[in-house]
C-alpha cells in the first residue's frame, strides 16, 4: 500500500510542477498546436507538449515506487521510452503515419519478445482456448497497436483522453492491488497521479495538451495493463480470478478502443489509410449535437463506467456473448448518434430552404406590387 501511495503522490507532484514551466518554455519557442479548418477544434495556438510532464511525474515515480528486482520493469519501461521520443518528435515536426507505425512497431516487440506481454489464449471465445505461437504473437502485435493509438485517435476534446485514462488506470490499478500484483498496481496507480494533475490544465478551456508525447505514453501503458489484466484474471491459480476478463477488460478501454476499431474499419473498407484523419470519432458526433467539451467528456466516461459495470454484473455469461454484447451496444450508440444528426441537419436544411423561399416570395410580391417588404410580407401570408 506504501508503494502506492508513494508512487502516486510523487507521479501528480512532478507532473504538476513541471506542466507550468512547459507551458511557458512552450510559449517562449512557439511550440503550439495551431488551429485549423478540417478537423482541429480549438480557436487558439495552445501547447501540445503536456505529455512530457505526464511522462516525467509517470516514469520518475514507477522507477522509484515498483520494488527493486522486478520481472520486465527495465522492458516495459524501454519500451515506453521509444513511444515517448516518437511522440515528442511528431509533436515538434510531425511525422508521418508510417514512421509512426514503425516506431510502434519496435515499442511493441520490445513488449512481445522481452517484456512478457503475451496474449497466448482467447479465453473461450468463439470456443477458441490457446493460440499457436504464431498466432499468439500477431494477435499481441495488433493489440499493442490498436490499444497504443486509441488514446491518440480520442485525444480531441479538452480533458477526454485523460479522463478516459484515468478511469482506465484506477479500475486496472485497483484490480492489481487486490490481486497482490504490485508492479503493475503501483504503474496503474502512477499513471493515476501524473493524469490526474494533467487535467488540472487540461480541463476546458485547456491551458495545454498531452500531444502525441501524452496519448502514445497511455495508449502503451494501458495495451501493458489490459493484456496483463487478462492474463493475471483470466489464471485459474490467480488470487482474484474474474470470470470473463477479456470481455471486462475490452470493457475498462470501451469507448477510445471500439471507436478506434469502428474508425479503422470504416477507413479501410474506405479504401483509405486506417491513420488518415477525419472527423467521424464519437466526439465529433457528439460535439455535432451541440454538446460541450466538458459534457462531451462526462458523456464519454460516463457512458464507459456503465459500460464496466454492466460487464461486471454479467461476467458469468462468457467472454463470447458479452463481447458480442459489446459490439452490438457500440454500433447502436454510434447508429443512434449519426441518425439524430442527420435528422437534425436535415431539418436545418429544410428551415433554411423554407426562410430563404419566403424571402424570395416577398422580394417578388414586392416587386410586382411596388410595396415594402414591411408590405409584401403581409400580402405574401
């Protein structure tokens, strides 16, 4: 419980005291995040290098909290330390996606081949159990990727991919406690701390972003936690087994994760690339229904820890039915949310044409009577 404590404590100290200076570091080299027309949806230049805080407070407090001689920590924490230099040079000059790729690419192996992250069973679902090594090893791969990058792909409204990322890390970190796994307990619990003195800026209106440097460092920690989550759950010798922990913990990363597999998906039966950007994630559509930043945030979080709840209370049914489940409530909400702004755009439309065929009537009665448009409009009704 010490090393909890501590590593939490120190992670949010450090990261609230350095987000200031980056800030003003930010400001002093004009390393902003600059506003645009396609898909970008603040007003302002604002800093996008919060991530280094997160990842100071975050790494600093792991090496200092996790007990000495643990399994894979020197790993796990090279492995972050590619995904932090990627995102901090992509937040300076921007790279492309498949440099990206790439770089996720060697975070992932180091993962797989040295840090003993390993997906080797399906856990029952669709009646499939252990994996072929092959298999095992490219299903690990893809999970690392997609996990990493649906933090990135939800990062855009103020305070939702760390919101998200705290809700994530408080719900693996608790697990992890009561299941006396104390590496991973006290890495979820750090990420805790360094999220939550982040939001202290990055509530809206954000005074700085976490930037690729912020997301990418989430997206891995978290892709570590779920995989080692359902691993340690999932064990018949495990202190606390939770039946169907795949399912629950595809449950704790809901929203960024599906809505990154629908985004994907659409994309490339797009015949475009999956990293291509747009503007059709759930907060745009939601942001679309007039929604604020801060009501998008509490929607989205909201909406997973119900998520999460309901996926717990039903853990008995098996892994194949309640993500089945899952996928079918993400399609509906998504189904139901791009129906309602269709509907709302068409009845803009229609008011629209109906004001501007009024106006047109006016000008013409008006015309031909050589009456004011004071007039015309009351012979025209």
């Amino acid at each position: 419980m010490d090393h909890l404590l501590i590593g939490a404590v120190i992670a949010f100290l450090v990261t609230f005291s350095a987000i200031p200076i980056i800030i003003r570091v930010a400001e002093m080299k004009h390393l902003f995040d600059l506003p645009d027309d396609e898909r970008k949806l603040h007003m302002n230049p604002i800093p996008s290098l919060g991530g280094i805080g997160i990842f100071a407070g975050f790494i600093l407090a792991m090496l200092i909290a996790i007990p000495i001689g643990s399994v894979y920590i020197q790993f796990i924490t090279a492995a972050v330390m590619v995904v932090f230099f990627l995102g901090i040079k992509d937040d300076i000059v921007v790279l492309t996606p498949l440099k990206k790729f790439l770089g996720q690419l060697v975070a992932a192996a180091i993962l797989v081949f040295k840090g003993g992250v390993v997906i080797d069973s399906m856990h029952g679902f669709m009646g499939i159990e252990n994996l072929p090594y092959a298999f095992s090893i490219a299903i690990t791969f893809f999970t690392i990727i997609v996990v990493t990058n649906s933090f990135n792909l939800i990062d855009g409204v103020d305070g939702l991919a760390g919101s998200l990322g705290l809700l994530s890390s408080i719900a693996f970190g608790t697990y992890f406690f009561i299941a006396q796994e104390p590496v991973y307990a006290v890495m979820s619990f750090c990420m805790t701390g360094s999220i939550l003195a982040f939001l202290i800026f990055n509530v809206s209106p954000a005074k700085i972003f976490m930037g690729d440097t912020g997301s990418l460092l989430l997206g891995i920690i978290n892709s570590v936690l779920v995989i080692k989550f359902i691993n340690v759950a999932s064990s018949p010798v495990a202190t606390v087994a939770i039946p169907s922990a795949a399912a629950l913990g595809f449950a704790v990363l809901f929203v960024p994760l599906f809505d990154t597999l629908r985004i994907f998906a659409y994309r490339i039966l797009s015949r475009r690339s999956p990293f291509s950007p747009d503007r059709n994630h759930v907060h745009h559509l939601l942001l679309e229904k007039g929604c604020s930043h801060n009501m998008v945030t509490f929607l989205a979080v909201s909406f997973n820890i119900i998520i999460i709840g309901l996926t717990y209370m039903g853990r008995n049914l098996g892994n194949t039915i309640l993500l089945l489940g899952l996928v079918s409530v993400g399609f509906s909400t998504i189904s139901l949310l791009i129906y309602t702004n269709r509907n709302k755009r068409r009845k803009l439309f229609y008011s629209f044409r109906t004001d501007k065929t009024a106006e047109i009537e006016t000008k013409v009665i008006s015309l031909k009577t050589g009456t004011t448009g004071i007039e015309a409009e009351e012979i025209a009704k």
